[in-house]
C-alpha cells in the first residue's frame, strides 16, 4: 500500500470554506455593482506572462516577490503579482478596439512571495479599476469617489481616504537636487509609518546619498499636519519654483474640493503628503483608505496615476488612475469588528423533509419558492425533525418550512423563523402563494 499525503497548504495560501466563501462573494458582489455603477466594463487577463512583462515595473522589492519558473516550452514566464502591470500590457495590445477613455474592473486573484502577515497572504485577490487613455483630473476625482462609494456600501462609515500627489513630491526633490535619487527616497518615505523617522532618515542616506539638511527637508514635508486647506497652505513655499510641485499642490486643492461638492463628508478625506506608494510606475494622485477603528491593518483600497506604464509596450499614450481593494484584507478587518455573519450557504429557506412518502409535495413547494427569485435547500433525508433544524442553524439558513403529516393533510404549513424561533402556520392552498407572502415578510424585516 503507497503512503498516504499528508494533506497541507503551502505558507502563505489556503483553503476557503464555504463561510469564508459566502463572505468573499458577497464583497466582489458589491465591488462589481459599484464598479459598474460608474460605468467600469468587467476584463480578465491570463494568470501567466511573459517575464518580461512583470519585471522592473513595480520596483526591485516587487521584481524579487514575482513567482517565476521555464515552462515546457523553455520561455520563462511569472505570475502576476497585480492586475496593474497586466493591464498596461493590455490596453496597449487591445486599445484600437477599445477606444479611449477606457473604463475597466478586474477581480481575479494575483501572487507574491512575500512575508505573511496578518490579512496578506502570497496569493490574494485584487479588485481593480482604472480608467485608461485620459490625463483630465475629472477622472482622479472620479477614482476617489468610487473609493468612498466602495467602502460605504460594504459597510463601512468611519473610514479615511488619504490622498497625495506624486508631483508634490518630486517638485520637492527637484528643488533639492534629488530628483535622480527620487526612487530611492520614496521607497524610504513609503516606510514612515511602518519603521519611523530615524530608520527612514538613515535609509535615505544609504540608498540615495541624502544629507541631513536634504533628509530634513523630506521629512518636514512628509510630516506636515492640520486641516486639508492647512496642509496646501504650508506646501505652496515648500515647492516654489518647481513647476511639478505646483501642478501638484493645484491637482490636490482641485481634488479635495471636487470630492466635497459631490457630497463626500469632508472629515473622509484627508491630505497626507508622507503616503509614496512605493511602486514605481505611480506618476500623479495616489490614494490610500484606512479604517478608523482598525488602522494598524494598513490600507483597505489603493492606488493612483501611471502616466507612462503602458509606455513600455506602445508609443501611443495611455495615461491611467486607478485603485484596487484589498480584499482579503479588508474581510480579516471585518472578520476583526465582527460585521461577518456565520453563514455557509447560500439559500435563504430550508425545507425540513418529514414525509418520506411526501417527497413530492416538497419539490413543489421548493420549486415554487425558487420560482419566485427565492433559494432554497431540501433535506435530502427524511431524519428526525430536530436533527434538520439543527442542521439548518448551524448553516445560516433564515427561514424553516415545516410539513408533517398533520399539517398536509390540513394543506397548511409552519413558516418558522429561525432567528427569533417564532412561527406562523399558514395554507397550502392557493399555489403556495401564502408561504411566499410569509417568507418574504421575515426576509424583509431582517435586510
């Protein structure tokens, strides 16, 4: 006899189980509908690309996290480590067909071998959109208000949209003669809040040759605090005389004050000049999204403008702003605040089979409920009613119909329901339109 597996994941990946599934679902479900909501149209790419595709576009760290092997065919080939990089390849293979501006989501699962962490795993699953082919700020604004919507309709109402402007900081670094150097810098910058000033300062130095009066001038503006129109006050000498720097601090006023006449409540938006974002192909605005009750998770939803990403595969210009919820992430936060409910299935109603030589009746009592856009599960078995309502507690179901053989041969039914434990004895008659009414009454009061 051979010897048998041990059944294990690998570090940094796992099963879902149907409860953690239910929850997933329901999140992309969300995503899509507010994507679409704004008019983002639904792409997929492959899992695989070429190497050359994925290299030396989100910067060494990235470069070093890419899962890449030789496939049969000797290519060397990676898996995508975000749905960003593929997008650029994409739109530059597909945009004469597409036409610009073009509005896209993407909800697929992306890898990177990295350290795991609480809420982040080496695969996990993205959910993007971009907007591709336009450079106007309308479409930054827009990007933040599809954020906000975001997170509002999962749930959430005490979260921080915290936004930037790369401009703001590369007119800084011009000024200071580090713009050579601005890679460097900004990756150390992105570690503010992780690893703290002294350790940001020291790499700083390190990797770009800082001294202390440049590094303190860095960090003086990363650090600058108060309210949003106080901020912009204190940036606008901090980057006269660079023509970047003032573009941006414009683009960030114009930003902030485009999102409030939308309706946005101005204390979930903040501007905070130490957010880099450390990929590299980031040009423009960029967002970061935290939770109030939760910061130390980091950021929920991401992203910004790449102006010149797709330039690597086509000399047509294809600007792009964009962001991705971390979903994975997000749900451990809620799983953390308790906004998940212990459910495994899918279906709203459970049907106890109580008969056994009433099968039948039960099939067209669930398919008549299923009939009216309602899901519903039969007990394949014909057990101890105790043992169902049990069964169907433990998975989450909200409604119970009960038909023994008192209540057929009345033609009624019980409708139980099953989070307060009351029930309702209700007629058969009349092509169940009774136990319809009942079911969709508990579902009602319970949204």
């Amino acid at each position: 006899m051979s010897k048998r597996i041990e059944p294990r994941t690998l570090k940094g990946f796992r099963d879902y189980l149907p409860d953690a599934m239910m929850a997933r679902e329901r999140l992309i479900n969300t995503a899509r509908g507010v994507y679409r909501s704004y008019g983002f149209s639904p792409i997929d790419t492959p899992a695989l690309e070429y190497l050359e595709i994925l290299t030396g576009k989100g910067g060494e760290e990235t470069d070093k996290q890419i899962y890449r092997f030789q496939d049969s065919g000797d290519r060397w080939v990676g898996l995508r480590f975000d749905l960003t990089v593929p997008l650029a390849r994409f739109a530059a293979q597909h945009i004469a067909e597409l036409g610009t501006p073009f509005k896209r989501y993407h909800i697929a699962s992306v890898w990177r071998g990295e350290n795991t962490q609480r809420g982040r795993y080496r695969e996990f699953m993205q959910c993007d959109f971009d907007t591709i082919g336009t450079r106007s700020p309308a479409a930054d604004i827009e990007t933040a208000l599809v954020i906000h919507d975001l997170l509002r309709a999962i749930g959430f109402e005490r979260f921080t949209l915290r936004i930037n402007n790369r401009l703001v900081l590369n007119g800084l670094l011009d000024r200071l003669g580090l713009a050579e150097k601005s890679k460097a810098v900004l990756i150390a910058l992105d570690k503010l809040a992780k690893i703290g000033r002294e350790k940001v300062a020291d790499e700083m130095a390190r990797t770009a040759g800082a001294t202390p009066e440049q590094v303190n001038e860095v960090l003086r503006l990363a650090e600058l605090a108060g309210e949003n129109q106080e901020i912009l006050r204190k940036l606008e000498p901090m980057v006269a005389g660079s023509a970047a720097g003032q573009e941006g601090v414009a683009r960030l006023a114009e930003l902030l004050a485009a999102v409030e006449a939308a309706g946005v409540p101005c204390e979930r938006v903040r501007l905070d000049v130490s957010i880099a974002r450390g990929l590299d192909y980031y040009t423009g605005a960029i967002f970061e999204t935290f939770l109030d009750e939760l910061p130390g998770i980091g950021s929920v939803c991401s992203g910004g403008r790449y102006d010149r990403l797709a330039s690597l595969y086509t000399n047509q210009e294809l600007p792009g702003v964009g962001a991705s919820l971390g979903l994975d992430r997000l749900l451990a936060a809620m799983e953390e605040l308790g906004m998940l409910a212990k459910v495994t299935t899918p279906a709203e109603v459970f049907i106890a089979y109580f008969v056994a030589d009433r099968l039948h009746d039960y099939l067209r009592l669930a398919a008549h409920l299923r009939a009216a856009g309602i899901g519903v599960e039969l007990y394949p078995e014909p057990k101890r009613l105790g043992q169902q309502l049990k069964y169907a507690d433990r998975r989450g179901f909200r409604v119970a119909l009960i038909a023994g053989e008192d209540e057929l041969a009345a033609g009624t039914c019980q409708v139980k329901d099953l989070a307060s434990g009351n029930s309702q004895t209700v007629g058969l008659a009349g092509g169940d339109s009774a136990v319809l009414a009942a079911v969709n009454a508990i579902l009602a009061s319970r949204l």
